[in-house]
C-alpha cells in the first residue's frame, strides 16, 4: 500500500517539476502556453488524473502507457506519470507493446514543444536526443526491473521444487526403510515362526505322543522360540547401526527408532525365553548371521519338522563372501519356508552351486554363487486351502538379488513342480 502511494507521489513531483522548469523557461522567454495563461492548471488538473490513472497500469499497461505518453504531450505535469507507465510496461519485456507506445510518446515529444514553445523551433536536436534518450532509459530501467522478478520468481520456483522433492525424498526413505524392517522381519521370522506352528500344531492334534516325544517337541518349540527373538535383535541392530543411503539423517533415525525401541522389547523377551534376568541391563552377545555353511542345520530343522529336503551342493562355499553367502542362505530358508507352508509333504530339492562366471576373461574375474530350490506342488481341496502370505517373501528375494547383482526367477516349470532360482555373483 504505501510502497504504491510512494510511487504515484514520485511521479507527480517529477511532473511538478518538470512542469515547475517548463514555466520558468517561459517567463525567461516572455512566452505563454500556445492555448493561454490559464493552460497552466489545465496542465495541473492533467497531471493529476494521469497520477491517478496509473493505480490500473497493471491491470491495462499497454493502454495506460499510450494514454499517459499522449496526455504528456500537453501536460508537463503528466510526464512523470506516463514515464512510471512505461517503466512498468516494459517489465513485460514485450518488444511489441513498446514499439506501440514509442509512436506517441515521440509524437508527445513534438507536440509538447508547440504547447509550450520554450525553443524558437519546435523541433530541436536536443529535444530529439532528449525524447530518445528517456525513452531508453525508462525501458532499459523497466527491462532490469522485470528480469530482477523473473530471477526471483525462478529461485522461488525452484526453492519450493526443492522443497517439494525433499519431501518426496523423506517420504521415500521413510518407505525404503519400513520395507527394508518388513523385509528383515519376513526373512528372520517366517522360518522360525513356521517350525513353532508346525511343531506347535502337532502337539494339539497328535494324541498318541509319549511324554518324551511331547518334551522334545516342546524343546524345539521353545528353541525355534528362542532362536527367533535372537535373530530378531540381531536384525534390529543392523537396522538401527546401518545408515541409509539416500535417506540422509531421516532413514537412519526412522531406523535407529524403530530399532531402538523395539530392541528393549526384544531384549527382555530373549532374556525371559532363556531363563536369564537381564537386572544389570547387560546386552546378549549379537548372535551372527547365518550363512551358507548353515544349510546342514537347516535342512535339518526343516527334517525334523516333517519335510523331506534333499541338498546338493558343488564348489568351495567356503570362498563365497558373506554378505552373498547370507543372501544365499536366506533365499534357501525362503523357499523352504514356503514349501512347508504351500506345499506340505511335497519333497524340495536344494542344490547349490559355486563356480566362475563365464565372461570372456582368464581366468574369469567373476565368481557367482547359483542357488535352486524346486518343490512339488501338492493338490489341494477347497476344504484345506493353502495358508495365505504377506507377500513379502518372494519380493523381497528378488531385490536382495537384484541389489547384489544377481538375479532370481521362480515359477512353474513343465513337470509343476515350483522352482526359485536365484544367481549372486561377486568379484573374484
């Protein structure tokens, strides 16, 4: 508000003294405004109304800069008004619309030196250079003024883009890191929880089972238990110690929270299924991750859980790397899980292989580990449908290939049997 009051009262003391000189030269001179003494407030009243008249030059530029360059023609009071008007034209920096108000703002130039004939001619060399010259020092100023806005609207543009994509990219690790938490939980969880359901399942079904068969049942109920919990916070750890990549300070604290207090809860709960108090508030020694030279210990929980697994394996597992040798091992307990789960009864063969990768080079300088896994697929009646899934599992396998590297596929083959296979490859 008072910036725009500010301009206008600008724009009529530059008029007044425009037109304060104007008079000055006349009486110098002994002369009067060609339409008489009294055009003098004419030429007032004028200037006034062209004042007023720029409150809409932004509303209608291109016409109040053509109506005040023409009023200025017989009114010096007008002058600073119509050079305001045309300041603010020429923000837009539209070469047309300027080349529309140069016509009457040279014609005002002439016709004001037949109003008020300060010079014997009326038109002079220097009323000339003067009308070109403010002409384009009032564009020149305009055309600054307008590529200033434009700048600032463009780092305004781009600072609320910014913004914008700082927020996807929040929104976007707080994603990646709930679904890197889902994924570890799945991995960690459903082969533990499965064997505790099974096992579990045939201690409410099964009658006929002697008191040591129902003891022993029970110690791996309580051990697949047990052994859940310490992978759990075995995970949560990584989770809450690992920084995430892209997500900055936000992925690491959403996982250091959730892992943080998650990580109490679990603790008590390893503590209570051991038998142990934790009084002095002492962390359990982080139980490592397994890897493929686990897989005797499980295929053989998932034997003693009723499955028939059979294992091959051909190469030195020993040489694979851990990081790879642990996402071999998960995607093997995996899809053991879900055999257990969707196929109950239907015999799964695991076979593994470590061996170089044929890429043109010798020796090789690629090594990949190849995992298989294939299961019968049981018929099923609509009386005992297969048990639903997070469908979290199979996904999950997929991008722990992919961020490796590798690859997996699964699917039907052509004798129906369910084949996962899956290829981890690292540098030799």
């Amino acid at each position: 508000m008072w910036g725009e009051t500010w301009r206008l009262l600008l724009a009529f003391l530059f008029g007044l003294a425009v037109w304060g000189a104007v008079q000055a030269q006349l009486d110098y001179r002994g002369a009067e405004p060609a339409f008489g003494k009294n055009w003098l407030l004419v030429d007032l009243a004028l200037g006034v109304a062209s004042t007023v008249l720029l409150l809409w030059r932004r509303r209608w530029p291109l016409a109040v800069a053509v109506v005040t360059a023409a009023v200025s023609g017989v009114s010096s009071v007008s002058v600073g008004a119509s050079a305001v008007a045309l300041v603010s034209l020429a923000t837009r920096r539209r070469w047309r619309e300027l080349a529309v108000v140069a016509v009457p703002w040279t014609l005002a130039g002439f016709a004001h030196a037949l109003v008020y004939p300060t010079e014997d001619a009326a038109v002079t060399l220097p009323n000339v250079i003067i009308g070109v010259l403010s002409f384009a020092v009032s564009v020149a100023i305009g055309w600054a003024i307008g590529e200033r806005r434009a700048f600032v609207a463009s780092l305004h543009d781009r600072a609320i883009t910014a913004e914008r994509e700082q927020s996807m990219r929040v929104v976007q690790a707080q994603l990646g890191e709930r679904a890197r938490i889902a994924r570890e939980m799945h991995d960690v969880l459903a082969h533990r929880i499965s064997l505790v359901a099974m096992h579990s399942g045939a201690l409410a079904y099964r009658t006929d089972l002697s008191p040591a068969e129902v003891r022993d049942t029970a110690e791996i109920v309580r051990e697949s238990a047990n052994r859940a919990l310490t992978e759990l916070r075995a995970v949560l750890g990584v989770l809450r110690d690992v920084p995430a990549p892209e997500g900055g300070a936000v992925g690491g604290a959403f996982g250091g929270a959730v892992g943080g207090a998650v990580d109490g809860a679990v603790d008590g709960a390893v503590d209570g299924a051991v038998g142990r108090p934790d009084a002095l508030g002492e962390r359990l020694p982080e139980r490592p991750q397994p890897t493929l030279g686990d897989l005797d210990t499980l295929v053989a929980e998932a034997t003693s859980a009723g499955a028939l697994v059979a294992l091959e394996r051909s190469g030195d597992l020993a040489e694979v790397p851990d990081s790879v040798s642990r996402s071999a091992y998960r995607i093997v307990q995996e899809c053991l899980t879900n055999a257990r789960k969707h196929a109950p009864g239907a015999r799964a063969l695991v076979r593994v292989d470590v061996g170089p990768e044929p890429d043109g080079t010798q020796p090789p300088a690629t090594r990949a580990v190849r995992v298989t896994v294939r299961n019968g697929i049981p018929p099923r009646d609509d009386a005992d449908p297969a048990p639903p899934g997070a469908g979290l599992g199979l996904i999950g396998l997929t991008e722990r290939a992919v961020l490796g590297g590798g690859e997996l596929t699964y699917g039907r083959d052509r004798r129906g049997d369910f084949v996962v296979s899956a290829r981890l490859p690292w540098a030799s």
